[in-house]
C-alpha cells in the first residue's frame, strides 16, 4: 500500500493553501478532489465575489500570491478595495495559484477513511488505497447545502439549492420563487430576473439586510478606529477574525456566531438590482409544498397566508453543519468525535479529538470562528495547522 505523511481531502481554497505551506515545509502529502470545483460547477455564470479583491486572496507561504500579484504579473487592471472581482477574474487567480503552488492535485474521490495504527488507511472510488499518517478534511461547504423539510423528497427539476446553479439563463421565461435573503438567495434573484425569469423572494425577516460599502482608502490613522482584516472591516470584523478571542466565547455563542456573523445580508453592489426591482414576500415562512401540474405549489404561513405557483423554487438556505455528512467518515469514527451543535470539537489547529484528523473551513467554524466559512479564513489556519502537521511527521521519524 502506498503511504503519505498528509492526505487532504477537498481541493477549494483551504485545500490548496494548506498543501501549498505543506509544500513549503517539505512536507510529504497528498491532495485530491477536482480544483475549486464548488465555484467551477456549483456558481451561477455572472457571479460576483461578495469578499473585497484584497481578501479574496488564498494565504500563500511566502508573498506574491494574491489577487494583486496576479493581476500585475498579467497586465489584468486591479483595485484593491470596493471594486468586487467577478467569478471570472477570481477563477483565473485560483487557476494561477494552483499551477503555480499546487500542481499535483489527484483528481481522486476519496470514499472511507479508517483509523488503523500510526495513521489511517484511505479507500478511493477506484479502488485504489494508501495510508497516511494523517488526514485534512478540507470539503468545503457541499457536503453540508440546507433545503428547509418542506421540499424533503421534491425532485430536483421542481426544487434544488442555490448551489446547484451554474447555467441560470435555463430558466428565461419562468416564474422561480426564491426562498430566503442572504447572498447567494439575492444574488441568484437578481441573476434570475436579468436573465428573464420572473422572480419572487420569500424571506423570514422583516425587510433584506445590505452590508455597507467600505471606505475606499483606509490609511494608518484611521485603522485606529476601521481596522481592516481579511474577513471584514471595524473592531466588529476585528475580533471576528480573531481566533483566540473568538474562544472566549461560551460554546453556544460560538456555535451561533459561526452560522451568523455576516450574514444573512446582501452586498451593497448587488442593492439597486433587487430592490423595488423584485417581488418579495417577508415575514413568511413555507409550511407546505407539492408538486402541482407541471410546477410547484409553495404554501405559506405568516401574517398572512399565501400559496405561491411557480415553475421551479432555488433554496437559497445557505447550509447546516453535519460533520456525518461526510459518507467518507465511517459512522462510528463520527459516534467517537467530541462535537458540539453538530460541528467537531477542534482544536486551535483543526485537529478534532480523533488524533491525527484536522478540519478546516467550514467545519471549524465553531472553534476558530467565522472567518472559516469564507477565504479569509485561510489565513488564520493554513499556515499553523500545516506546522502543526509538519510537526508531527517530524516527531514519528
């Protein structure tokens, strides 16, 4: 059987940074999952980055490999700040990255992982295995997409998830109801509606939250009073994005401010296109829904009771975590991991209390913060998680 000091799994911007300082620190290991695919397949055409380009940058283990650099070396006109990048322009620096960082990537499905002595035996979908020493889970947001229980066991061409959209030009001269008023809910209403769909927003809150726009300079001084961070901006963005004192919250305030912190709310750029511009129904919640004729019926409760037709909803539910949602993970590895509110327990470094298994993004939110759910977060974890990993392969030689 083949072996490798570090296995990680998923290849988005943690998986690519991580192994990117892995690299730097001669690291034997190994990385799959086909390269940013939860932006290369499950992102509408159109999309624009919600992150300012400063901060839609992966960390790297030495400089020049942020968005700027990128955009310099390639002639490509960049500003720093409020000037968002579009799906395009981002796709082409994370392509740029891994080539030049990451180019090894297995394009690998990885299918059980199994604690064995002095590491864990690995089993891909072709059959193939190896054993590593020890194992990143870096799977990003999929495995955890949220559709409310009223759609449970719709079919897809009747119900599916914001996520599940690349080609919205699809739905040209069809009525689609969008539930919820986050981001990606917004987005895709606006994108629907520009591409000539008829767009009806169904949303809990009282009215839809827009963040405001940053200013356009920050100079030293007023960094006293707007700290800039990777995740956002002000003291709110600053402790945010601070780990250590991330952890000095209670563990259900953690838990909730992972799932919440910036969130949900629009971009300000994206403002003008869905206000007074789209339907939307607020303070409902959908109590029912069925298949009906040829479309779906959407049963509403609230102030007031509606049934809405459409010939499609896109739940733009944002996602929960499960940290069993990831079938590689056997389940009683799963019963054996120290969680809370479904997410694994972590350390400062992402390794949970199953020894040699790390985490990063998403699932270890609850520990070191919401910075882990967006780009940022990469530069609050790759570098010491990846210490710590080449720590360890040091002690076992």
């Amino acid at each position: 059987m083949k072996t490798t000091d570090v296995l990680i799994i998923g290849a988005g911007p943690y998986g690519l940074s991580i192994s990117a300082h892995l690299s730097a620190l001669n690291v034997d290991h190994v990385i799959v999952g086909a390269p940013m695919d939860g932006y290369r397949i499950y992102s509408p055409a159109g999309m624009i980055m919600k992150s300012e380009p400063y901060a839609s940058a992966f960390a790297a283990p030495k400089p020049g490999y942020d968005v700027k650099s990128y955009s310099a070396k390639h002639n490509i006109p960049y500003v720093d700040r409020v000037t968002p990048l579009s799906l395009k322009q981002f796709m082409a620096y994370a392509d740029w990255f891994t080539a030049e960082l990451v180019p090894n990537v297995r394009q690998d499905i990885v299918t059980k992982v199994t604690p064995v002595d002095g590491g864990f035996s690995v089993e891909f979908d072709d059959g193939a295995s190896l054993k590593a020493g020890q194992v990143v889970v870096a799977t990003g947001l999929r495995p955890y997409i949220y559709k409310p229980e009223e759609f449970a066991g719709m079919p897809s061409d009747l119900v599916s998830h914001a996520s599940d959209h690349q080609d919205i030009a699809s739905y040209s001269g069809k009525k689609v109801i969008v539930i919820g008023s986050g981001q990606s809910a917004l987005e895709t209403s606006a994108l629907l509606n520009e591409a000539g769909a008829t767009v009806q927003i169904v949303s809990r809150r009282e009215q839809l939250d827009w963040n405001a726009p940053n200013p356009e300079t920050v100079n030293w001084f007023e960094q006293l009073r707007w700290p800039v961070s990777q995740l956002c901006e002000g003291w709110y963005c600053k402790f945010y994005d601070t780990p250590w004192a991330f952890r000095l919250l209670n563990a259900d305030k953690r838990v909730e401010k992972a799932r919440t912190v910036l969130g949900p709310s629009g971009s300000w750029w994206l403002k003008d296109r869905v206000d007074g511009v789209i339907e939307t129904l607020f303070e409902r919640t959908v109590t029912k829904a069925d298949a009906h004729g040829d479309g779906v019926r959407v049963f509403l409760g609230g102030q007031q009771e509606t049934v809405l037709e459409a010939d499609h909803v896109i739940c733009g539910t944002g996602f929960r975590m499960d940290v069993a949602k990831n079938s590689f993970l056997p389940s009683d590895v799963v019963a054996k991991m120290s969680t809370y509110g479904n997410y694994p327990v972590v350390s400062p470094v992402g390794e949970s209390s199953v020894r040699g298994l790390y985490f990063a993004g998403a699932a270890a939110a609850a520990n070191i913060g919401p910075s882990m759910r967006f780009i940022a977060g990469t530069y609050n974890l790759s570098k010491p998680q990846s210490n710590a990993l080449a720590k360890r392969v040091k002690s076992a030689k």
